[in-house]
C-alpha cells in the first residue's frame, strides 16, 4: 500500500479512484465497512481505493487543552487500512488553516482535483468543510455537478443497538472494559511503544516486566490487572510473536508509584531482553482492579493468582514465578 503525506506524493498517473474519508482512529467494525464498500466498488471499476485520514486528529487541534488520546498510533492505523485492503493513503496534516476550506473548496480541491475521485464512499453522518457544514446532502449535490459519484452507509453498529464509534470504544477502555472494546474494533484494543527501564522491583519478585510509558501510547484502559499478550516482530520477517502476559497498569500503589505505566509480564520468561525494543500489548480480559495490599507478601500471593488466571484466560500452560539470578535483561 503507498503512503502519500504531501500533494507532491501523490502519482501523476493516479488515474480515477474511489476515495473514503474519515480519521479512521482504531479502525473499529463501523470503519471496517466502509472500507470494505470502497474496496469493492474500486476492484469493481478497476481504480485506485484511498482513504483520507487526517494527523493529528482535528478534536486536538481544534481543542489544543483537551487532546484527544488516539485509540491506536497513526502507523497501526496505516496498517490496518492497509490490511483492509485500501490501494493508498493520504495523511492529511490537519492544521487550523487547513480547517478553513469550505466544503465546497474541499470537495472540489482535494477530493476531485488532488485525488481524482470518481466515487465517494462515505458513512451517513459524515461531516466536512469549515464548521463542518457538508454533509451527505451536499456531498451528493456536489458530486453530481462536478462528475463523481457518492455512496452514503447507513449508521453501522450493534442491532438496535448503539452505533460503533471511536468515543465508544474510549468509553469502555477508561472504565476496563476491553473485551465490549474488542467487540466494537474487531479484535484487542493495542497498545504500542517502547521498552524503557522501570525501578525493576517485579524482576526482584520474580515477575519481571516490559515496561511501556508515555502519552505516545494513546489511550490506556483503566488502572488493573488485564491478561493478554506481548507481541513483538520477528527480525528479517513479516511475522509476529505473540507472547501470553500478565499486564499491570497503574501507578504501583503498594510501592507509592506516581507515573502511571503499562507493565506486561510474559509468563515463564526470563530470557527477554526487550529494552528499547518497539512492542505491542493486546488487551483480553481484564482480570482485577488494581489495589495496595497490607505486605508484600500478600501482593505476591495475588500475582501468583494473577499468573494462574491469565494462563486460563489465554488459554496456555500456567507459569508461576521466575527465579530472578535467571533474568537476562539488563
């Protein structure tokens, strides 16, 4: 799939394509058919599919001092459009001068003129153009007076249910609740950054951690303990690795901890040597809240049960505790 980020990206011979817009954050179930319509129609007539996505998200910029956080980072989104099956991708830096354009001017400058759109394929509630003003209507009207053609989705979600959006999914993520969250994605809620040094107090307990932090990550489910899985890329392939892990996230309040940090335990490993490594964590089940013990002791105790139900929640072989003179990492 080609990544276009300027004007200047974009082929000569791009030819006519059917193009969908949106922010796509997540690439939940309700962006998942669009997508799959724009495919469709594109094979169908033998053009280009594209997606105009936009970075960072307007909200942000048009709300500078209440940012959204992202449910998945721009190159996860990139690659989830293109396991969708989209030909292209325009990352629209999105600036409040850029906001200015009218609908028409978008429509007309970027959508016909920049991409070539022969068919538009859009959900119902779309909105565009300054103040966001354009909608269905308009795009429809506009699409016959400048030759292309328009498809609008009816509202996508749940049976009688409520629609499929990114702010559900956010809503689910700040109270745990990542299994609901995965049924609106489509799959676990991911997050994805690096491995950086911790106070290494798990290693000497014998649950040593890849430790994630950072507002880079986007949006972290609620304080506790989750079962799911690290996933790390295998060197000189196209393969990952999916390892099962306990996660911790949280502010370690049995140690008085104040930065609030993602911490997945691979269970049985202490061979991983993952500092400064990029990973990713798949959230399943969210086993507990997190909460301060009276001893460390007792805190043991449940993170041993904690290992015993994340295994069963994965369905693997239990692991139990590590012997910490057998961790490598340094």
């Amino acid at each position: 799939m080609d990544v276009w980020r300027t004007p200047e990206d974009i082929p000569a011979d791009l030819g006519q394509s059917v193009v969908t817009v949106g922010v796509f954050d997540g690439v939940h179930r309700g962006h998942h058919a669009v997508l799959a319509e724009t495919v469709r129609h594109a094979r169908t007539r033998g053009l280009t599919s594209v997606a105009l996505t936009f970075d960072p998200h307007p909200a942000t910029v048009h709300n500078p001092d209440r940012p959204v956080k992202l449910v998945a980072t721009l190159d996860d989104r990139i690659d989830r459009l293109a396991a969708a099956g989209i030909d292209a991708v325009f990352v629209q830096h999105y600036t409040l001068e850029y906001a200015q354009a009218s609908a028409e001017s978008f429509v007309r400058n970027q959508l016909v003129d920049q991409l070539h759109a022969s068919l538009v394929v859009v959900g119902e509630d779309a909105r565009f153009g300054k103040d966001n003003a354009g909608d269905g209507a308009l795009l429809t009207e506009l699409g016959h007076a400048l030759g292309f053609d328009v498809i609008l989705l009816n509202d996508l979600g749940e049976p009688a249910g409520r629609r499929w959006s990114s702010t559900w999914v956010r809503e689910l993520l700040a109270v745990g609740n990542v299994e609901k969250a995965a049924e609106v994605l489509g799959r676990p809620h991911r997050l994805r950054g690096k491995v950086v040094h911790g106070f290494q107090r798990g290693r000497e307990l014998g649950f040593p951690t890849a430790n994630l932090k950072g507002e880079e990550l986007g949006e972290i489910p609620a304080d506790g303990v989750y079962a799911g899985w690290l996933v790390r890329d295998v060197p000189m392939t196209n393969a990952a690795e999916y390892l099962p892990a306990a996660i911790s996230v949280g502010s370690n309040p049995q140690f008085d901890g104040v930065e609030r940090t993602v911490e997945a335990h691979v269970l049985g490993r202490a061979d991983l040597n993952l500092y400064g490594e990029d990973v990713a964590v798949d959230f399943i089940r969210r086993l507990r809240p997190m909460v301060s013990f009276e001893s460390v002791d007792g805190l043991l105790c449940q993170m041993d049960e904690d290992l015993r139900n994340t295994a069963l929640a994965l369905g693997v072989p239990t692991a139990g505790r590590v012997d910490p003179a057998e961790v490598t990492a340094i």
